[in-house]
C-alpha cells in the first residue's frame, strides 16, 4: 500500500461502536487513515456524539423529508451522493447504516462503498440478523454464525466478500452474551476489511465523476 493517509466517509444509525473501532484504528495508526466524515440517516444516532467528540464533522441526513414531499429513494440516494462527494472519499464504510442504497448512490463512487453485516455471505441479510441467527441456532439449523465486509452492490447485504470471520454460538448463550461476542469480532473485522478495500478496490483508478 503506499504511504498516505486514505479519506474514509462512515455512514451509520446508531451506537456507532465499530465507527469508534475505525477512529481507533486510525489514532493508533493501525489504519493508514483518516475519517472526514460521518454521515448519519438518525438524529439521536450516539455515532454523532462519538464523531464529534473526535473532532470528525458530522452530517445528519434524513430519507423522512423526502418521504413526506412524496420522492423516493432515488432522489434521497442523488443527494445524499452530492453532500458526500465534495470530502473526496477513498472509501465509504457503511458501519451500521440501516438504509438501502440504491445505484443512484452507487454509481457515484463506484467499488468504493463497503458494508459490515452480522451474518456470514447470503445468511440473513437485512435486519435482525443477530437475532435471526440466534434463533436459527436454538431450532438446530445452523451451528454457528459470523460476519462479514463486503462491497455494496444494490443487492441487500450481497456482493464481493472482501472479510469474514466465523463467530460460536454456545448451548450456554443469551442473545445477549452471543451478541457481545458478535460485535467484538466485527470491531476486529471491520478494519481487515477496509485495509483490504484500500489494497485492492483503490488499485482501479479513480472515477473522473468525483
Ligand atoms: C453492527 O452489528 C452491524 O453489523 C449491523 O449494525 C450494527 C451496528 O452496530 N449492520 C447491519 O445489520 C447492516 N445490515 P454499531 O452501531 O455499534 O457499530
């Protein structure tokens, strides 16, 4: 990888606990990057706090508004691609980002969006997958679940699997104590996986349209 600083955009809804993995990663210099953006669809997400307190500026944008004036994705995906393209990013890391983008978004930033999800490729995508898996596990249809990072493409939860890691689930687990484990691994993995992106998505020359 060469030597420079790459400009992560991380979008998210909520806790922001692997956000905070990433501005770890990153202070600690484990990541050859620098997060200068964040992005997120929930006002109240805790990600905003995380963000501001370490001094990244913070965007909020809510699909809602245009909900309301009867536009749909496309129009909220348009948009939200201009606020974003102005900080240049390497790559976009979607980190707990609990909306679909569709190719309006997309094509934009071409092999440069990634995604965190809590199941392993083509295992419950969508929402709940912790839990989903969880419960699979007590009906005896899976032995163990996982998570991985994989580049978006206007499939849910599909495309290139850039990282995945097998995570146990126990006789003795809560939803809450195989949940923790969950997100501990993704803490770890999330960063194998932009550290893969930045070898091998940013090798392909960047779009003239940026
Ligand atoms: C993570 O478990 C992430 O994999 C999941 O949301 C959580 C966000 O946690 N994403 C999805 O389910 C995407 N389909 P965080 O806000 O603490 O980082």
């Amino acid at each position: 990888m060469e030597e420079r600083v790459y400009r992560l955009v991380v979008m998210i809804s909520g806790f922001g606990s692997n956000l905070q993995a990433i501005l770890d990663a990153c202070a600690e210099g484990r990541l050859p990057a620098r997060v200068v953006l964040v992005v997120s669809n929930r006002k109240d997400a805790y990600g905003l706090v995380r963000a501001q307190r370490a001094g990244v500026p913070t965007l909020y944008f809510p699909f809602k508004p245009y909900r309301d004036r009867g536009l749909d994705r496309t129009a909220y995906d348009r948009d939200l691609a201009e606020r974003i393209a102005p900080y240049h990013p390497d790559l976009i890391v979607l980190a707990g980002w609990m909306h679909i983008l569709s190719s309006a978004f997309l094509d934009r930033f071409p092999g440069r969006v990634i995604n965190l999800h809590p199941a392993l490729p083509h295992m419950f995508p969508g929402m709940n997958a912790i839990q989903q898996a969880f419960e699979a596990y007590q009906r005896g249809q899976i032995e163990y679940s996982g998570c991985m990072v994989h580049i978006v493409t206007p499939e849910v939860d599909e495309g290139p699997v850039l990282a995945q890691a097998i995570v146990p689930i126990f006789p003795h687990d809560t939803l809450e104590t195989f949940e923790e484990r969950m997100h501990q691994t993704e803490h770890r993995l999330i960063i194998e996986g932009i550290i893969r992106a930045l070898r091998t998505c940013l090798e392909t020359p960047t779009d003239p349209a940026r």
